[in-house]
C-alpha cells in the first residue's frame, strides 16, 4: 500500500519545500481555510496559492485540496484552485444529499469515525456512489515535542478488515513517535500532518536567531499575547511548548525571515521527506 502525506501548508515556505521534496515521494496539499483563503494567516488567497504553485512546480503540480469542508459558501470559487475536497459529509449543511447534489466529480467525501464522532449513518451507504474517506480525528495534546493524543490502532485496523475497499486517512497525524507514524503508514491511504511543520519552521528560526544573535522580540510578543490560540492548546503564555503549537501563526512578525528563506525551505524539505519515507 502507497500511503500519501498530505501537507497543510501553513507558511510559504512549506509550499516550496514540497517541490524540492517530491522526487519519488507521493506528496499533496490539504489546505484548510486558514491556511489557503481570503482571510489566512498565511497570507494565502487561492490566487497566492496557485501563483506561487505555478512557479515553484516547473509544470509539474502537486495535487491541492480543500479540508476541513463544512460550508458549501466559498465552494464556486474554491474550484478555481482545488481538484478535491473534503466534505465532512457528518455536519455540513445538508449532509449527504446536499453533497450528492454539488457533485461527487469534484469532491472526496469524509466520513469521520473516532472519538465523539457521530456515526449514524451508515459507511455503505456513503461508499456506494461517493469517493469517500473513512477519516480517523486523532486527538493533537503535545508533551514534550510528542503527540500524546488519541491514537486507536486497533480501531484503524478493525476498520481496514471491515471496509477493504474503502480509502482510509488518519487526519492529525502530527507528533507521532516515528515508529508509531511508521506503523499507521501501514494501515492507511492517506496521513494528514500541518501543525508540526509549524513546529518545525519555529525551531528552525529559533535557531537561526540563537546563532546569529537576532532578535524575535516581536515574534514571541505575538506568540505571548494570542490568547485565544494558547487558550485553545491549552497553554501558558510563557510555556516553551507555544512555539510547537502556535510559532507559525505569526511568521509574518520574525525581520530575517525573508533572509532565512531558501535555508529555511532546504530545511522543511528535509523534514517533509524524513516523513514521507518513514
């Protein structure tokens, strides 16, 4: 089985990584809102997006797609700039029939079965005429650089043995022990990692400005003051783990970025290929 890392592209940078990375490796973009639309912390509007695809793939694109799909609102202009979505076919407005009737053409439906995951309706019937993901939620709590989250390996693979033909994708596959990201390679089609490029790209710049004594004044103010973020990973201001969690959130606050960038994509390509070929 070929699993396919699916990246969210939470800066620049990790887009043109993913070029330099791609060789021989089944890569593709799984753009939240967030990440790749008009109001994104990235900076990122699907023109952006698509423009800077257009001169980092050399005529070559990774596929790009929509996730975390629970509104049909931007749907006419997201497919100017996505091949796929993820329509969480659970708690989008409409549900099933509304999906079937936007056309199963353009969209990889999700069913997401997990922890405090409504599974009412049926999996055969979403697999009879839709491209459907049975979808894993796993839980992201970070200690000490490592995801000790919700992951239920026995779920996926009682999963695989009930549904053989069906897609599987484990969403949140961020922070895993390697053997352990490893081993749901394995069982799945798809794994989906976004916040430990966050992680990644933090650490990178902390780096880069330990050893050339730079400032990142700005930039741990912003981190310290988003309080609606640590609230959410449920963190100090001052606790070291914010710069896993939510460094990425405000790049545009670092003054060597644009100095640091080529090292910086040489490095998340780097890391995006120890993962894909873990």
């Amino acid at each position: 089985m070929t699993c396919r890392l699916y990246l969210g592209p939470i800066s620049k940078e990790v887009v043109w990584a993913a070029y330099r990375a791609r060789a021989g490796r089944d890569l593709a973009f799984c753009c939240s809102e967030g990440q790749v639309g008009p109001n994104a912390y990235t900076e990122m509007s699907g023109g952006v997006f698509a423009e800077i695809n257009a001169r980092a793939a050399g005529g070559r694109y990774l596929l790009a797609e929509r996730d975390h799909m629970r509104t049909w609102n931007n749907y006419e202009e997201d497919r100017r700039y996505f091949t796929g979505f993820h329509v969480h076919t659970n708690d989008i407005s409409g549900g099933v029939e509304a999906a079937r009737q936007y056309g199963r053409d353009w969209c990889d439906f999700e069913w997401q079965i997990g922890p405090g995951e409504d599974d009412s309706q049926p999996i055969s019937n979403l697999q009879e005429d839709m491209t459907c993901w049975l979808s894993f939620p796993m839980g992201i709590k970070v200690s000490g650089g490592r995801n000790v989250g919700m992951l239920d390996i026995a779920q996926i693979e009682s999963t695989r043995e009930a549904c053989p033909q069906a897609k599987l994708r484990a969403h949140n596959a961020d922070f895993l022990p390697r053997r352990t990201f490893s081993a749901l390679k394995r069982l799945v089609d798809g794994v989906n990692v976004a916040p430990q490029f966050g992680a990644a790209q933090s650490l990178f710049y902390l780096r880069w400005a330990t050893e050339r004594g730079l400032s990142i004044t700005e930039w741990e103010k912003a981190c310290y003051e988003d309080a609606e973020r640590l609230d959410r990973w449920e963190l100090a201001p001052h606790c070291i783990t914010k710069w896993y969690c939510i460094g990425h959130y405000h790049f545009d606050e670092i003054a060597f970025r644009d100095e640091a960038f080529d090292k910086c994509v040489s490095y998340l390509a780097g890391f995006i290929g120890e993962l894909a070929d873990a």
